[in-house]
C-alpha cells in the first residue's frame, strides 16, 4: 500500500477511535476533563481504583473552570469513597459510559465497606451533574448475613449525596445496594430522571431512593424495582416531585415511617403522578410511629397511578410499632391533613384497596378522593377508615357507604322531629359490616332525647354539617339525663356539627327553685372505646356539655363548648372512670368546670386548652362515697385561664372514704387574672352535712406544678388545705410566677409536704 494511503488511514482510525471519548466527555465542553485511568485507574474489576479515583476528583474539584470527571469504559473495583466538596469549580459532571459499558463494583467481601453507612458518598458539592454508568454494590452476601440473623455490618448505601445543591443525576444504573441504592440528605435542588435501580424482591432494606431533610427534589422516568421501597420520604422532605415512575417489586411510594422521634421536623408540599406499580407490597403509603411526636405530613397530592395487583393500594398506617415497644399511648403524634388522591385506578392484591388508619389523638383530616377505581379479583374492592374526616367525588370504587338522615326522614327546617329519622339511619349505619358513614347535611335538624347503640359490626362516622337542636321546651327531654346517647359503641368518630341544648329555660327554672326535671347533658358517650370526637361545638347545654363515662381510648379535639357564665352545672367536659382520654385544641367557656375528672379517671392527657369563663380544670369532687376508685396519671400542659373562679383544683369531700389522687403534672400554664390559681381543697362539705370529723380520707401525692405564671384575682394565689388525716405528700413547685394586682401574692399550705425549686412567686409554703 502506497506510504500516503497507510498515513491517510492512521488518521482515520484515530479519529474513529477517538469519538467514543468525544461523546461521553461532551459535558465538558468549555472545560477541563479529568480521565481517572491518568490517575491510576484500572477497568479490570480487580484492581482497587479508589484512590484514583479521589485524585481525579481532588485535581476537578480543585479546577478554577467546569470540570468533568470521566470514567471511561470498564469495570472499576471502588471501596468507600467520599467525593468532598465546596469546590473551586462552579460546575463539575460526573461522566461515566452509557449502560453497562462503564461499571462500578463493590468489594465483593460486603466487610469492606464495613459500618461506614456509604459506600459513594457526595458531600457539600454543588453544581454537580452525575450522567450514565452503572454501579453494582454485590449486595448478596450482605442481605444473606442478615437473613440468617449473623454478625453483621451496618451496610452501606450505595450513592449518597449530603448536603448538596444544584444536582443532577441522569441516566444511572445502581444494582444490587446493600441497602438504600440512592440517599439524598440535606439537599436542595436536585433532579433525578432516567435512571434504572434493581434488586431482588427479597432484598432487606434495599429502597431504590430516600428523600431526607431535603427541598426541591425532582425525580423523573425512572424504572425502580426492589426489595423495600421504590421511594421513601423522611422528615423534612419538602417540595417534592415524581412523576412517571414505573415502581415494582417493592413495598411501594412511603412517606415515612415518620415520629420516631418527639421532635422531627414534617413533610409537605408531595407531588406523586402518572406512575405505574406493579405487584408492589403497597401502593402509595403514609406510615407513622404509634408514639408521641410533633411531625406532620400535609399538601400531599396523589394523581394518575395505575395499580396492577398490588397490595394496599392506598394505606396511611399510623400505629406503626414494630415488637410494641416505645409506643405508650398506641397512638401517634404525626399530624396528616390536606392529602389528595385522584384519578387512580386498577387491580389491588389485597380485598381492602383503600385503609386509612389513622391516629385516634390526631385524626387524619382534609382527605379528599377524587375518582377511584380499584378492583380485587374482578369485583369492586373494600375500603376501611378509622379516625379521619374528608370529602370524596366522582366515581369512587370501592365505596365507602353513606347513610344521609334527610333518606331517613330527618328534616333541616329546625321545627320538624327528626329524632326517628336519626335513629333509623343510625340503624341501618350500625349494621352495616363495613366501614360506613352517617351524615348529617347542612341545616337545622330538632332532636329529642336520642339513643344511638352499639356495638355496631364495623367502624363507624357521624359526620355533621349540620345543626342538631333541642326542643325548646326544657321538659321534652324528660329526666333521662341525657340529650344524646352513645352506648357501648366501639371504632366510632364524630366529626364537626353544632349542637345547642336550648338550657335557658332550665336554667331559669333552676334558679327560681321550681320544680324542674334533672337536667340533660348533651352529648354523653358511655362504656364506648376507640373514640375520635373532633371539630364538635356544643352550645346552651342544660347541663354538663360532653360525658365521657366508663370508656377506653377517647381524643376530643378541637371542640368549642360555651355557655354563659352564670349557667348552673353546665362543665364542658366530664370525664369519669374512663382510660386513655385525650383533649386537645379545646375553647371552654361555660358555667361550671371547664374540665371535670371523676372517679375511676386514668392516663388522662390534655393539651392546648383555653379555660374560661368557667371553674377552671378540676378533679373531683372525690371522695364523696367511702369506696370510690382513684385518679391517676392526668397531665395538663399548654394552657390558658382566663377570667375563671379556679385555676387547677384538687377537690375532696371532708369524710372517709378510701379513694386517691396520684401522679398529677400541671405544667406550661398561663393565668389571667385568675381566682385561685393554684388549689387543693379537702374540706369539701355543702352545708356541712355528712362530714362527722371534717377530714377527707382521700390520698393525694405525686402532683406537680411546673412553669405556672401570671395573675391572679385573689391575693392568695396558692392554696393548699389538705386533709389533717391523710396529708398531702410529694408535692411539688417549679418555676411559680404569679402576682396579684402588680404586686407579689400569697400563698397558704395546710398538712403538706413537698419541694420547691427555681423562681417561686409567691414565695412557696411547701416544705420538706
């Protein structure tokens, strides 16, 4: 061959050889480019490439211009790796080969990544683009460790990126993870799209992304299928967007598990859209901890998904609690609210296509369904609810069946009897073997005395829009002392409404010492568990407003419950031989105890309480019978007194009895100008009948007053009198400050002993 011709066909053939190079460096057009195989690099799979790594990263990182990173194609063996930022360079990209044709591998030894948690980990970089390659973490020796219960590494995750900004991952491969395939933490701005992650279904742990403490995320036309979840969103996940996923095997979509922790920050702003799940575990979840906490998951948006025989479609799970350890309660703290799905259709693997289990303390609220079409085996699917309020349109299957009093025969005009109507949908709700509904539409419904009773065979909502109102004529409703009833009624919610007990009349009867009938409360909940009442206003009761009697697990929630103050009897709320009730969010304002706890009261929690007008937060009267149970575990916190006669009182009968008041917390308390701020009175006797030695037999210790600030109305703001024959003790007073008039208050201490610590005004009487 002609010596031109062979020198014509070496420039060929080096150009040919050389385009590969030109196209995958393309990123770093105007940059500098930084072949890890110059610094050291092997792709034979063999060779540990880590520290070549490192120093093409350093020597990029370092760059004054955009830089790029280039991994060409090969297999490189990389051990744990941390790729550190700030750098120099505004713009560094990541550059490996499309597909497989550039591959990292782990170590096939799962020890050498050992508890590190990473094993590629990107941290404090920004501007960083990651485009193609693969990455096989080899995770099967680890998940084998684990499966058989051995000493195990804590695993790695197998792309990290921490405290990041500005990102872009794009056309990756990740196989195989040891345990999350891709985390992003404290990260903002970041956009994941086209990428392939893949583990086998019985994988541990082995979720294809996890979003953490993190804003702006965007993740697109991706392919996951793993052995946990396709996506799962941690606290502090904000502003989040996925759309076109293709998600399964997996355990589904998961914000959550959120309130591992007390204090955790919430997650918001959630778009997931035009996804497909095929045979996952679940669909879209919501999952949270049944233990206390201050997270929350809200503005949460579900829309166009198709599900393919998955189970559990929709789910929010909040009793969450792995071995029933650390949850006290059973019940989480995590607020959710303002939560929509839409347009979602397909097969389910599970009969209930749609669960929603929602905390009894902090029920789900602003749940909307739009459109929802779910089958199981060919036929309409079920759904199930506890604890949570929302509206739903469009075709809705599986339903969800509502029972409307106005089918029933109520009538919204405020004169027509609507008691049998009521009860009659009550009925036909009750039996019903599913979830159901009775709904009660806007208007003015007049009611009798009504009986709702259980047990009834599934859980049961009355939402009402509506108002429920009394006869005017206080004798309609008898001496049942009751206005209405819920018996032995378990799994059961009420939701919103007003209702107005119509007391004047009675009151006025009362005080002119007529003959009158006992008086009704209006709304009383007896022998019932599993109990959600929240968003109710009760107004005019002729008696105590809300009962809560011989029950187990009862949240009331945000109630408003008012009536002059001058109206005999009238508590806002009574509770009495009940466990596990929580008030929160509630506005008292009435005639007598803005909260009352009887005998027989146990692990009671209020929070959030404004009192006043009113008697103030009192337990007791006790000890009026000589066997009488006790109260135990009651705590309030973060409340206000306005204008009310008591602040928080202990109050006993002056006669034996065998009854006891123990473990009390008062605390985060706010008094304005408040008689009697601080009270224990054990000399209880009207009239001075039926107390021979005036001297209680009720034992009260354990109680303790911390941060109570403010006025009082009364130059004694504390006032302990306990009884002479059972003195109260271990009392206790932290951080006390409460004036009287401007200047420093009083206070009086009777048979007690106790401490004292921190600022004490006034000065405390309680001593050791």
């Amino acid at each position: 061959m002609a010596p031109k011709l062979v020198s014509a066909m070496s420039v060929v053939l080096t150009c040919l050889a050389a385009l590969p190079f030109l196209f995958e460096s393309s990123h770093a057009a105007g940059g500098a480019t930084y072949n890890v195989v110059s610094y050291g690099a092997r792709g034979d799979g063999k060779t540990d490439s880590t520290k070549a790594f490192l120093r093409a990263w350093s020597a990029a990182c370092f760059s004054s211009r955009s830089a790029t990173v280039y991994v060409p194609r090969g297999t490189f063996l990389l051990k744990p790796v941390v790729f550190s930022g700030p750098c120099r360079s505004s713009r560094i990209v990541f550059q490996m080969g499309a597909g497989t044709s550039t591959t990292l591998v782990a170590p096939s030894n799962y020890w050498e990544l050992g508890n590190t948690g990473h094993w590629i980990l990107f941290i404090k970089v920004t501007g960083l683009s990651i485009y193609g390659g693969t990455v096989d973490a080899r995770g099967a020796g680890y998940w084998h460790c684990r499966r058989y219960g051995k000493s195990c590494t804590a695993g790695a995750r197998s792309v990290s990126l921490f405290w990041c900004g500005n990102v872009v991952v794009s056309g990756l491969r990740t196989l195989n993870s040891q345990t999350m395939h891709m985390a992003i933490d404290h990260s903002n701005n970041v956009h994941v799209k086209n990428v392939w992650i893949r583990a086998p279904s019985g994988s541990p742990n082995t979720d294809g992304i996890h979003i953490e403490a993190s804003t702006g995320i965007t993740i697109t036309a991706s392919t996951i299928m793993t052995g946990d979840d396709c996506i799962s969103l941690g606290s502090g996940a904000r502003n989040v967007w996925i759309e076109r996923i293709a998600c399964g095997p997996g355990h589904g979509i998961s914000i959550g598990s959120l309130g591992g922790s007390v204090n955790e920050d919430g997650v918001q702003n959630v778009t997931v859209t035009s996804s497909v799940f095929t045979k996952t575990q679940n669909g879209v979840r919501i999952k949270s901890w049944a233990r206390a906490s201050n997270g929350f998951a809200r503005n949460i948006v579900y829309r166009n998904l198709i599900m393919k025989n998955v189970d559990n479609p929709i789910i929010i799970d909040q009793k969450y609690c792995p071995g029933n350890k650390g949850c006290p309660r059973q019940s989480s703290g995590v607020k959710i609210s303002k939560v929509t799905y839409k347009n979602i259709r397909g097969s389910s693997g599970t009969k209930v296509a749609m669960n929603f289990y929602c905390s009894p303390s902090n029920p789900c609220w602003g749940i909307k369904l739009q459109d929802i079409r779910l089958t199981y085996g060919k036929k309409a699917a079920t759904s199930s609810c506890a604890n949570i309020g929302g509206s739903k349109s469009g075709v809705i299957i599986p339903r969800t069946a509502t029972y409307n009093v106005m089918k029933y025969g109520a009538k919204a005009d405020g004169k027509s009897d609507s008691t049998q109507a009521f009860v009659k949908t009550w009925a036909a709700a009750c039996s019903y073997n599913q979830t159901a509904t009775m709904y009660v539409p806007k208007g003015r419904f007049l009611l009798k005395a009504a009986v709702f009773r259980g047990p009834c065979k599934s859980r049961i909502k009355v939402q009402i829009y509506g108002s429920l109102i009394a006869p005017t004529d206080y004798w309609a409703l008898g001496n049942s002392g009751y206005w209405i009833l819920f018996i032995k009624v378990n799994r059961l919610a009420v939701f919103g409404g007003t209702l107005d007990g119509k007391g004047a009349g009675f009151w006025a009867c009362r005080k002119a010492g007529k003959s009158c009938p006992v008086g009704a409360r209006s709304i009383t909940f007896n022998w019932a568990n599993d109990v959600v009442i929240s968003g109710l206003v009760s107004i005019n009761s002729q008696q105590t407003h809300l009962v809560i009697n011989s029950c187990n697990n009862v949240v009331v929630r945000n109630v408003k419950l008012v009536a002059p103050a001058d109206s005999p009897n009238t508590d806002g709320i009574h509770v009495q031989s009940s466990t596990g009730v929580t008030i929160t969010g509630a506005t008292l304002q009435t005639g007598d105890d803005c909260v009352s706890i009887g005998a027989g009261t146990k692990n009671l929690y209020m929070s959030n309480i404004k009192c006043g007008p009113g008697h103030g937060v009192s337990i007791g009267s006790l000890g009026k019978e000589e066997n009488e149970a006790g109260v135990q575990n009651v705590t309030l916190t973060n409340a206000v007194f306005s204008g009310s006669d008591n602040g928080v009182r202990i109050k006993t009968w002056a006669r034996p009895s065998n009854g006891f008041v123990t473990n009390i917390l008062f605390q985060n308390i706010m008094m304005r100008n408040v008689e009697n701020p601080i009270i224990i009175d054990q000399n209880y006797c009207p009239n001075n009948n039926g107390c021979p030695n005036q001297t209680s037999g009720v034992k009260i210790s354990q109680v303790t007053y911390k941060n109570i600030q403010g006025t009082s109305a009364t130059a004694e703001a504390v006032t302990f009198d306990c009884s002479p024959s059972n003195p109260c003790r271990g009392i206790r007073l932290q951080d006390i400050k409460l004036t009287y008039m401007n200047e420093l208050a009083t206070s009086s201490c009777k048979n007690i002993d106790g401490t004292s610590t921190g600022v004490l005004m006034p000065q405390s009487c309680v001593t050791s």
